[in-house]
C-alpha cells in the first residue's frame, strides 16, 4: 500500500511538472482561457494512474473506459481552442496523452524510466523556439551527414566482422569502422554547435568551435583570412594558438576513453602544452585591435562528407596496419617512425591506434611518446602551412608561440621523468 501512494505520487509529479511548462508558457491567456494549464496537466497524470491500478484489479478494459473518454473530450476542447487561435499543432494533444501514459506507467513500471520520460518530455516542449532555431540554421547536407551516421552506426557496423586480419592481427574491420564512427561522431557534434552558434562569435570561440572538428583546418582558414585582411594579423594567430591546444586537448579525450593508464602518462605534457597555447592565443586574441576579424570559419566541410569519412578511415587503417605490422617485424621501438609519418597527416589517427595497442600490452612510455611524436610533427607541419598559407608575419607568430608551448610540454616531460 505505501508504495501505491508514491508512485501515485509519481504520477502526480509527472503532469505537474508538463503542467508547469505548459502554464508557463500561456501564462498571458486569461483564466478559462485555456484548454489545460497546470492543475488539469497534474490531475491527468493521477488520473493515468489511478486508471492503472484499477486495470490491475479489474482488468484492461477499466484502463480504455477512463483514457478513451478523457482524449476524446481533450482533442475535442482543444480543437475549440486551436480553431480560435488558428493553431494547427497536435503537440499538445500528444503532450496531454504522454503525460495520462507516463502517470499510468509510473504505477504498474518501472518507476525510474516514467520519470525520466516525464523530464524529457518536458524538456522537448521547453525548448521549442531553440530546437526550430537549430532547424533554420541547418542545412540538407549536414541533415544529410546526421542520417550518414546513422547509417553507418546501425547498418554498416553490425555487418562487419569483428575479427583480425593479415599478418599480426592488423586490422579489426568492425573496430576499425567503430573508431572512424566514433571521431567523425565528436567531430561532427562540434560542427553542428559551430554551425547552431553561428560562426561570427568572435576569433576565441569560433576557433576553438572549429578546432574540435579539425585544428588545421582552422589554422588553413585563418591564414587565408590574413591574407585578405593583415591587419588582424594578431587575433588570426591567436585564434590558430588556440586551435592547436584543443587539439592537444582532444588527444587527451581519446586516451582518456580508450587507454587511461595511457592518459595518465601524457597529461602533464598536453596539459602544459594546451594551457600555455590558450593563454598565448587568449593574450593575442584580446590583445589585436582587430578582434572581429577572424570570425568566419563557415568554410570548414561537414566531418560526415563522405570523402572525409573514407579519407579518415583509410588514414586510420593504414597507420593501424603499419604499426602493428611494423612492431612485429622489428618490434616496439618501429613505432616511432610511424608516428611521426601519421603527424603528417592525422594525429588522432595515431592516439586510437597507440590507446588500443597499449590495451594490447604496449608500454606506456614508448606508447606516449609516439603520439607525443606526432603531435611534435602535426605542429611543425601546421607552422609550415601557416607561413606558407597565411604569410610569413603570421605563420612567424604561430610558430613562436608554438615553440614556446613546445618548450612547456617539453619541460612538463623531463619533470614527469
């Protein structure tokens, strides 16, 4: 009997709380004025489980003879009111029936998923005016990437199988597919933040927004844009500073995840490297008279373009290969040659490859120092693409203050031992 009560109790909750985003949100319309406000969001809900608990006793058709009634005369009031207000949308139908559903599911189930239930419903009716803001901001080719995704994730992934190939288990099709998911997945979110955000917040959140897609990408984009405005020169360079400590960063968040011991090892060097990039980047950035010309990075391509994703599981199952490959013919020490060659190209390709050997037993010091290698390499080549792309006052910037981060990382390093 006590435990009747509170998932009554529960179910009470579930409408007042629908009651009290949907009062809100009418609160200007004049008592009577409204369909259901608070108080009859909150009766719903008990009403949905106390027809629950009589359907236990009685049988399912008590169930049908409360809820059939009550949404009949729910539609027919707020069809009434609609007709009013020349308002065609059914949310509030659909609300009204989640919350008599949840009340009901909240006495005969698991109590834990009504509730839950109940705060994303909720949720998604509060934040009506962003998630149609997100719409007008999105294009078809990005809702397009959204269901690459999707594809990828339930269609091609369980196809694939999860067994090793070629010589010393080099490749893993469905892990090698399940990784370029994954980092075309995060990469993918911050694009889409960037893109709902809009890319005119200014050089700090603009390059570190596209930083979590691609550092140098970022670091391309504004060298272009100092060649066509030098004169914010500073905040370009500052904005690519800042570029290359979320990259750091974002290494750090694949060991972390993938190998912790691993994660461990390196933090004082990221960390070091990344904190000094943001306060170099930060100081320019604020510093440049300026400071509003570095904001548009709307030219970076969706990480879901389909050319990117083969590219980057190509990249991935090539420095996966070599390095396992490599490590078996002349053992451990060849992976640094291999690291160094992925900076070149794709320095998170060689952190998942180093994370998933180092659960293999790979030792963690040489483990951390290949992707240290690489990302050593990744700098470097950036610094050349900045004075090459950007022109040399820039690219000279960029590269001092990657020398100085380097040198943070490098001393963080010896002091770890």
């Amino acid at each position: 009997m006590p435990e009747e009560f509170q998932r009554l109790g529960l179910a009470l909750a579930i409408g007042f709380l629908v009651g009290v985003e949907r009062g809100w949100r009418g609160r200007d319309i004049a008592e009577g004025g409204r369909t259901a406000g608070i108080r009859t969001y909150a009766l719903m809900g008990l009403l949905g489980g106390v027809a629950a608990l009589l359907a236990e006793t009685l049988g399912g058709w008590a169930f049908a003879t409360v809820g059939l009634p009550l949404a009949a005369a729910f539609i027919l009031f707020k069809q009434h009111e609609q007709q009013e207000e020349d308002d065609h949308s059914v949310t509030a139908i659909v609300a009204a029936l989640m919350v008599f559903a949840l009340g009901a599911y909240a006495c005969i189930g698991d109590w834990r998923v009504a509730a839950a239930a109940a705060v994303i419903v909720t949720a998604l009716l509060a934040f009506k005016p962003v998630l149609h803001d997100w719409l007008r901001k999105l294009t078809w080719p990005e809702l397009r990437s959204a269901l690459i995704l999707l594809a990828m994730s339930f269609v091609a992934l369980p196809l694939l199988p999860d067994q090793a190939y070629g010589p010393w288990d080099s490749v893993n099709p469905r892990e090698l597919w399940l990784l370029t998911i994954a980092m075309a997945g995060i990469s993918f979110l911050a694009y889409v933040a960037m893109r709902v955000l809009g890319p005119t917040r200014g050089v700090i959140v603009a390059s570190l927004a596209g930083a979590l897609v691609s550092s140098t990408a970022v670091t391309i984009q504004l060298g272009r844009l100092n060649r066509q405005a030098p004169d914010g020169t500073l905040a370009h360079a500052g904005g690519a500073l800042l570029a290359g400590g979320v990259m750091v960063a974002r290494i750090a968040a694949i060991a972390a995840v993938l190998a912790p011991a691993l994660f461990q090892r390196l933090l004082p060097p990221l960390a070091a490297f990344a904190v000094v990039s943001a306060i170099l980047g930060v100081a320019a950035a604020i510093k440049s008279r300026d400071g509003e010309g570095a904001q548009d990075l709307s030219g970076m391509k969706s990480p879901f373009d389909l050319g990117l994703v083969l590219k980057f599981a190509l990249v991935l199952g090539v420095v996966m290969a070599a390095a396992r490959i490599l490590s078996g013919l002349y053992g451990a020490g060849s992976l640094l040659p291999v690291a160094a060659l992925a900076g070149l190209v794709d320095v998170d390709a060689i952190t998942l490859t180093v994370s998933r050997m180092v659960e293999q037993g790979l030792d963690l010091r040489l483990a951390a120092l290949a992707v240290l290698v690489a990302a050593a390499v990744d700098s470097v080549s950036k610094s050349v693409i900045a004075l090459v792309v950007g022109g040399k006052r820039f690219g000279l910037m960029y590269a001092a203050g990657t020398v100085i981060a380097g040198a943070a990382a490098g001393a963080a390093l010896l002091w770890q031992g």
